[in-house]
C-alpha cells in the first residue's frame, strides 16, 4: 500500500496508490499525490521490484479519473523517466485518460525538450505514454496476470473501476472508489485479498448531510463493508482510503462508537478472517503500511472492521 489518503491532505497518508508485485513485476493501482515517493519508500524497505525512484513500474491501472487518484500522474511518468527509465508507461483506466495523459505530456513539454536536448541527453523513449482506455472484461493479460476490470459505484465518476488481479495462486481484488457494488461481491468472492475504500460510521455523524449523502452515493461504510466481507469471505480483508471528513481529530475521539453500533448485526466469520487497515506510517520493516492486524477470533467481521477504523485514527 503505498498510499492509502483521501483528497484531504493527510501528512500520514499520501494519495491512493497500490503496487502488485508478480513474479518480480510491479503493477500499479492508482498513482495519487506522492506516488513516486511512496515507491521509492517501499523500494529502500525491501521491495525492490519497484525499482529505485519506481523505474520498473511500466504498467499501470487507474480505478477513475478523481483527483486524489490521479495527482501522481506527471511523477510517474516523469519521474522513473528523469531516474532512467528507457520504456515507454503503460497506463490503462477510463474514458478521458487519453485526454488526460496528452494534456499532462503537453504540460510538462518544455521540461521534457530540455531533459532530451540538453547536458544529460535523456532518452526520448521512456517519458511517452501508452494511454488506453477501457471497458468492462478483461482489461490486461500477460505471462504473469490477468487483470480484470468491473464497474463500481461512484456516482459522479460514471465510469469507475474495480480491478480484479489473477496471478497463479493468488486472486487479489481492488475496489477503487465506491458504493456497495454487486460487482464487487461478483468479483471477489473467495478472493484472498480484498483491498476495499471504508469510511468509520462514526466521522459519518460529524459531517454535514450533504457529506452524507455524498459518502451514501460514492463510499462504503464500514457496516456495509463488513456484510460485503461476510459474503466475499476474502483471505485478507485490507481496508483503505479511509474517509474522515470532518475532522481528523475529531475522528480521533470516535473510539467507543462503533462498539455501541457494531452489536450483533451481522453472523460471526465461520472462517479465519485477518483485517489491515492501512496508513502510510511504517511500522514494521519491508511490510506494507499497515497500522494493525485484527486476528481471525473476533466476534464478527462488522465488529473488527469498526473497531479497527477507529482504533486506526488513534496516534
Ligand atoms: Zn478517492
Ligand atoms: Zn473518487
């Protein structure tokens, strides 16, 4: 996870990005403010798949075109370039990438010309971009995975994507942005991991109502997650871009709601269950940013996932 934010500029969580590494072939979800940073973070904590300043990554997937998912995309494609990267990126996401990635390129010509042109002689090859927008079904395949693109819910964003990653051995699910989606359950059932957005009930009741009903039309909440987890029953439940509009602080102080809300709505987990919540504060070597991991023992899934958004917020 090398961020797991929201478009509020949280100094512990950069924007949304997430790298899949195959066989020693990184694949990126999502290239949000500090992409690049995070990549080079993961890189001198071990996985160097990625390559020093994500020179390897070469392939990239974007869920929708939202800011917060999407601020990175002049430093993926310039700044593995400007560390060496001699191919050209390979980005696949929704319609209005193509127009996107030309006007970003246009953007940063200038810079561009004077890299190639001047004392470093910069290759010209490794900051063009392969833009290709998609739809539904397969959205990629290779020696390594099949990737899998679904719609989402996200209501402004009509054209949103879940991505789901077959690899031998191992199926992982990526929500992107989004409302309780049927595709999701579709998609991911029996996953082994499940990378699913969440906001905390309890930052839900200190926004306004217009946030509410933005969040009821584009996010999940963390009760609807845990029946979708009941359903999906994913090996591992990761759970990011966690909203807390309204107030990182005051978020902090929400501990005991979900207690309170969290009883006996949904059935205990028959089978183990490990949940991550995500920051992008490092707490173990080479890991993924993960904040805690809720063993597979708890009462229900809704009572783990709540307790572990909120205890999440908590310094
Ligand atoms: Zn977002
Ligand atoms: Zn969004």
């Amino acid at each position: 996870m090398l961020g797991t934010g929201t478009p509020r500029p949280d100094p512990n969580r950069s924007g949304p990005a997430t790298a899949i590494v195959v066989n020693g072939t990184p694949y990126l979800i999502d290239f949000g403010p500090g992409v690049i940073r995070r990549a080079t973070a993961a890189y001198e904590n071990g996985v160097t798949a990625l390559g020093f300043g994500g020179i390897n990554i070469k392939t990239a997937f974007l869920t929708h075109l939202h800011s917060d998912h999407t601020l990175g995309y002049p430093d993926l494609i310039f700044t593995p370039w400007v560390m060496g990267r001699q191919t050209p990126l390979d980005v696949y996401g929704p319609k209005g990438l193509k127009e996107m990635t030309e006007n970003v390129l246009k953007a940063w010509q200038i810079d561009t010309e004077a890299r190639i042109n001047g004392i470093n002689q910069h290759n010209s090859t490794g900051c063009k971009v392969n833009a290709r927008e998609i739809s539904t079904g397969v959205a990629y395949k290779d020696d390594n995975v099949t990737v899998v693109a679904f719609a989402v819910r996200h209501e402004e964003m009509i054209d949103a994507f879940g991505y789901r990653f077959e690899a031998p051995g191992r199926t992982i699910v990526i929500s992107g942005d989004t409302a309780p989606a049927q595709t999701i359950v579709d998609h991911g059932r029996g996953c082994d991991v499940l990378i699913h957005e969440a906001y905390s009930m309890a930052t839900y009741h200190q926004v306004s109502s217009r946030s509410q009903r933005f969040r009821r039309h584009h996010h999940t909440s963390s009760v609807e997650l845990a029946e979708i987890a009941n359903t999906v029953r994913p090996g591992l439940l990761v759970i990011y871009h966690r909203s807390n509009a309204g107030g990182g602080h005051r978020a902090r102080t929400g501990k005991t709601f979900c207690s309170r809300r969290s009883g006996g709505t949904t059935a205990a987990p028959s089978s183990p269950l490990t949940i991550w919540t995500c920051s992008d504060r490092r707490r173990r070597r080479g890991a993924a940013w993960t904040i805690g991991r809720l063993s597979a023992r708890s009462p229900s899934i809704l009572a783990g996932v709540n307790q572990r958004l909120e205890t999440a917020v908590s310094p």
